[in-house]
C-alpha cells in the first residue's frame, strides 16, 4: 500500500534536484545580487539539499503513525491539531511555489526552465512500496 506523503515527499526531492540541475552556472551567478545567504555554487546547494533531503527520509522512515496528531503553534495563525501527514504535504506543496519562482527567475534571465510536475515525477521514478 502507498504511503502517500511519503511519495509525494518524494517527488519532492525529486522536483528540487530537477529544479537544481537546471540552474545554470551564470544564471546563478546573476542571481548572487538577490541572495542574503549565498553559497559558492549551485553544487553546494544541490549537496546541503541531498543531505536533508536523506534527514527527512531517515525521519519518515522511522515514524510509525503520520496520521498522529501534534500541538502546532503557528505565530501567523495560531494554534490547532495538525496531522504529521498534512505538515508533509505542506512542505511538498510549499516547495512547489518556490519551484515556480525559480522557474520564473530563469526564464527572466533568458534561460528555459524544467519541467518538474508531479505526474512527469510518477514516469521518471520508479514506483515502490514503502
């Protein structure tokens, strides 16, 4: 049976490698006047992803019940009884806005972008239980 936020976690790693792969030496280096934060390269971001990346992957391996519930208290909006599932989805979900801003970025500074969708993710990567 599929653990479904565990799969799309998943497409999530891969989307941002994809997303990753695409920046191109200069279009970072274009980038660099509109980061606080700055690494040497893409391939220092693309290594600090992989390792949280395999965090991540340790830490959901090792949770028993992502339909347990936790006290979320969100400065912004508050508190409420959130699901360990639904934050991952969040977090996907929010990845994927992020992902269209640097798709847009790109395509501002003249390069093409990726595709990244989650049904090109279904194609790309084998399917496995987990």
């Amino acid at each position: 049976m599929t653990n479904h936020p565990v799969e799309m976690f998943n497409y999530h790693i891969w989307a941002n490698q994809t997303i990753l792969g695409r920046i191109m030496p200069d279009a970072f280096q274009k980038s660099i006047p509109l980061n606080m934060s700055i690494l040497d390269s893409v391939d220092e971001y693309a290594n600090i992803f992989a390792q949280l990346s395999e965090q991540y992957k340790e830490w959901l391996q090792n949770q028993t019940d992502l339909e347990q519930t936790i006290l979320l208290d969100n400065p912004f909006a508050g508190i409420r009884q959130t699901r360990l599932s639904e934050i991952v989805l969040h977090a996907v979900n929010h990845g994927t806005y992020h992902r269209g801003n640097i798709s847009t970025m790109l395509r501002q500074l003249g390069h093409a972008s990726t595709m990244n969708d989650y049904s090109l993710f279904w194609y790309q990567v084998p399917a496995k239980a987990i």
